[in-house]
C-alpha cells in the first residue's frame, strides 16, 4: 500500500476515534429521524434559500439530511427573512411550500415537544408513478479478464438519468411506481422504507428484479445522534450534477451509519472550527465481484468555521471479501480503522481520501465557489508534477461555480460545473473496486474522463403555484485506457478503440408540492427531457449514436393521514 495513502486512512480513523470520544456528551432528549430522500424537492427549495442568503449554517456536504433538520432549516430562513431589508416574493414562496411539505416537523419545533412526541405510523409519506421512455446504447467499463484480474465491472443505467438509486429500466416506455412510509415508537425509535417497481410492463429486463426495497432502515436517535441499520442513500462532498465519494448512481447498500441530527459546536478550543457535522457508516458489497460482499466504511466530516467558508474532508475503505480475508480479529479492526491497510498477501483494501471546501462571496451576488479532490491508493507511479505534495496518489478533481442571483431578484440561477477523473478512479485490484450492483458508487461518467456542464435555471410563479425549468448543456470525453490496460481484450478490438465524445442538453421542468382543492395532500411534478450525441459509444471506432430520454413523474404525500398510537 502506498504510503501517502496510508498515513491519510491513519490520520482519518485517529480524527474519527477523537470525534467519538468528543461527541460521547449525556444524552437529554430524542425524536423521531426520518430521512429525506435525494430527489425530493426539499433539496432544490433550501439549496435556493441558502444561494439568497437565508441559510446560516446549511451544510449540504452530507445528505440525506432528515426532516426535522429540514424544519428547523425553514424556521432559520424564516426568521432571517423577516431581519432582512426589503421583499423577497421567492423567498417568502420557497418557505411557504416547506411549510406545507414539513408541517408536522415544524408543529413540534413551533409547540417545543419535538421530545416527547406519541408513537405514530404515516403509512403514505409519497408516492411517486413515473412515465419513462429512453432510446441509445449505454455505457459499461470493463477491463476484461477473470478472477482478480477484472479490475473494473460497471454498467451505466438509465442514459441521461444518473443518480436515480440503480433503478432498472429498459429501452423503450418504462413505467416506475415509489412508495414511502414510516412510523415512529416510543419517541426516539423510527422505521421507515421505500418500495420500488419499474421496467416496462410489457417485457422481462431479463436478471434484474422489477421491485426492490429502497431506503429501507430504522433509526434511534439517542439526543443530538441517529444510530442506523439498513439501507439509506448517500451524497458526499460539494458536487451538484454527480459526486466524487458517495453517491445514489446505484443502489443504497445496507450499512450501519452514526451521524448528528443537527450541526453542532465541538467542545473547547474545537469549537473554533465552527458548526460541524459527521456521518460514519460500517457495510458491505454485493457478491457479484471476484472477492465477493467486501467490507466497507467510511467517514466525512464538515465544517464551516466562518459564515462564508466551509470545508470537510472524507475517507472510506473497502476491504476483506472472498481469497481477501487472510488476516486475524486485529488484522480485521486494523483495515476497518485505517491503521493497518495490509498486502495482498494477508487482505489487500482499497482506499479514498478527500478534501472540498466552498466558499461564499456575498457581495457578488451571492456568488459560490467549490472545489473538491479525491485520491485513491492504487495508481502505480506518482502524478507528475503534484503528486508527491499530495497526501494520496490517482487524484480526481470535481469543482465549479454557481451564482445564485444571476437575475437581481434571485430567480434566475448559473451553474458551472467540471469533473476531471484519473484513469484509476474508481478501479482495483482483487476486485475491490468502487461499485454496488454493478453500478458505479461515485461519478456516474466513469475513469478516465472529463466532463463540464454549464445549467441556467428560472424560477416561475407565486405563492400559490411555484416551478424551476432548467437547462444543463453538457460535454464529455472518455478515453479507453485506464489501469494500464484496453478496457477490452485486444484480440477483439485491438487498435479499433479510441476516445469516447459526447455532447448534449438535459431540460428539468419541477412543479413544486401544492394542495389540490378540496383535497388533503400535496401533489407535485417532474419533466425531464435529454438529448446526446455520442461518437465512438464505449471506445468502439467509426460508430456514433444519439440517445434520448423522456420522464415525466408525479407525487403525492399525504403526511396528514396517520395513525397515533400511544404515548
């Protein structure tokens, strides 16, 4: 193992131990910890009121967040509207529909008994009926070989519809049906889950199941922590359009997490660090890999030590599986820590460090400037140039800009975004490479690839009737070569490979959540409409191709009709 790399994993787990130790303060009240999914409108209305400024201490490097930490979100912003000088019509529309989206939550912040709540089931959190219909070929990397020898097994999913959990679709019309709910016991115990079936009704997607659990888990919150088992999504670090960690491209896989509710202050002289969060999870991987269901676990923590910079760091380990396990108990604590990341003799891991940082420029309307780098440990020589000033190697870098205002009113908004990834993200030997149902756990676009998206979005509408079209143009390039190898076996292609272009737009039309008349639920809406032209699809010469997708999904919550129990 490279030594950079180690001294990172040692560093993190020594970090994560004294984190432990700092947060292990007496534990005074609980509540009910629900998450809120990563498509939910709830990201895109705070993600606004914190670009106009409304949000003090919105640290959206971890998600998912819950939804009580979403209400006490709503109530900051309100409160900081109020302070503010002048109207903000988009504002005051945006709090309004959380209002309407959390209003138990923030009934309990508002009438102070968010701790001592009754035992409850709200068997309708959403529902969610999709029509989806995609045309074109789709990506997969593969390097080929058996056993230990594949170093990278990944199939893209829906084209032009990254991070959607792995959902299984085929070509043609699709038709996807989400059901959520959850319940709640004792004041502090909470189930919750979310179904899915998708694929076309009129055919078999052949090995893929049409219905799976997503998002599937129970949280005990003991005061200001939530202690996890199951299944929840994950999105990591700064990136808008994909995430360089962690991120829903694929399937939620089963984990145990610990994370704190709300951003807090560390003890002593820690707390000049500024508000803090964490997340740190211990899972598994799936059995289709040569060494198969490796173990997994990692750690971010960010901070914002001032009101216009914020920054974090991250690290996860994979480790162990099938032909990888020669190691004993200490062997097993050591890879989980970080402290001893073994040999391929004894268990071989494969580790990810990261750094991001975002800082805020007020006075240019609320200007936004992020940047994240990720390393992993398995690249054979050095970066030139930068590499031994790093501490890891195989770096991968994610940064951009987004201005909030770019309208004085702050409904029209400017993003740009770029990803530049080495050829050995995401890859590794013994099969410890980075995914999850043969779906990739970070960037969706792969390794050896650079990508830039450039999106304009305006906000429409009042408060009684509020939507965001957006338009993301896009442009990508992936190179065949990574690992040091032809991401297919050369007797079959050979010298017929070469770089991978493509270029497109994707158009979001999001109606946000608004009760119908006379009916009790909110009901919202999504259009998704893209278009790519593809030279040379997955490295293959003198081929070019379009694909297509059109998705148009409607919800309904009806988080008024539960079920109280008993206290």
């Amino acid at each position: 193992m490279p030594t950079r790399a180690i001294k990172l994993a040692r560093l993190t787990a020594l970090l994560a131990l004294a984190g432990v130790t700092l947060l292990a303060r007496e534990i005074l009240a609980s509540t009910y910890v629900v998450y809120v999914p990563l498509d939910d409108p709830v990201y895109q209305e705070l993600d606004t009121l914190n670009g106009l400024g409304y949000l003090d201490d919105y640290l959206a490097e971890i998600k998912p967040i819950s939804r009580i930490e979403a209400a006490r979100l709503t109530l900051e912003a309100e409160r900081n509207l109020a302070d503010a000088q002048g109207h903000d019509p988009l504002a005051s529309a945006l709090t309004d529909r959380l209002r309407l989206e959390l209003a138990d939550e923030i009934n309990w912040i508002d009438t102070e008994t968010e701790d001592d709540l009754p035992s409850v089931i709200h068997p309708l959190e959403r529902f969610e009926a999709a029509y989806l219909y995609s045309a074109g070929g789709r990506r997969f990397w593969n390097t080929g070989g058996t056993g230990p020898n594949i170093n990278l097994d990944a199939n893209e999913g829906t084209p032009l519809l990254p991070n959607n959990d792995g959902i299984a679709t085929g070509a043609g019309s699709n038709e996807i049906m989400r059901w959520s709910g959850w319940g709640g016991l004792a004041g502090f115990l909470t189930g919750y889950g979310e179904i899915e079936a998708s694929g076309p009704f009129t055919r078999s997607l052949g090995g893929d199941s049409r219905i799976l659990p997503l998002n599937a888990e129970g949280v005990m919150s003991l005061g200001n922590h939530a202690f996890s088992l199951g299944q929840e999504e994950m999105w990591w670090g700064t990136g808008h359009f994909a995430a360089l960690s962690q991120s829903n491209n694929t399937s939620p896989f089963i984990a145990l997490r610990w994370q704190n509710i709300h951003p807090t202050l560390l003890p002593s002289f820690l707390r000049y660090l500024g508000q803090f969060r964490y997340q740190i999870f211990f899972g598994q991987l799936d059995g289709d890999r040569y060494n198969s269901h490796p173990w997994i676990d990692g750690q971010n923590f960010s901070f914002k030590p001032l009101p216009n910079f914020e920054f974090g760091f991250t690290h996860t380990i994979a480790f162990g599986g099938r032909y990888n396990s020669n190691y004993s108990f200490a062997g097993f604590i050591g890879r989980a820590t970080g402290f001893n990341t073994g040999s391929i003799q004894s268990g071989n891991t494969n580790s990810r460090g990261g750094i991001y940082l975002k800082l805020y420029f007020p006075r240019l309307r609320n200007l936004q400037v992020y940047q994240e780098i990720l390393g992993e440990d398995n690249l054979t020589n050095e970066v030139s140039g930068v590499g031994r000033f790093l501490p890891f190697k195989s770096i991968s870098y994610q940064g951009g800009f987004y201005l909030p205002r770019l309208t004085k009113d702050g409904r029209t908004d400017l993003r740009l975004e770029y990803a530049i990834l080495d050829p050995n993200y995401s890859v590794h030997d013994t099969s410890l490479y980075w995914t999850y149902d043969e779906g990739l756990m970070g960037d969706g676009i792969g390794p050896n690839a650079t990508q830039i998206d450039l999106a304009v979005g305006r906000w429409m509408g009042n408060q009684k009737a509020l939507m965001k079209l957006t338009l993301d143009l896009f442009y990508a390039e992936q190179a065949p070569g990574f690992d040091g190898n032809q991401p297919y076996p050369a007797s079959i292609y050979g010298p017929a490979l070469t770089k991978q272009r493509s270029g497109g737009f994707i158009l979001d039309l999001d109606a946000l959540p608004l009760t119908p008349m006379l009916l009790d639920f909110l009901a919202a809406s999504h259009l998704r409409v893209g278009l790519e032209y593809v030279h040379a699809p997955n490295y293959t010469r003198a081929f070019d191709s379009w694909r297509a997708l059109v998705m148009l999904s409607g919800s309904l919550s009806m988080d008024r009709f539960k079920w109280t129990l008993f206290r």
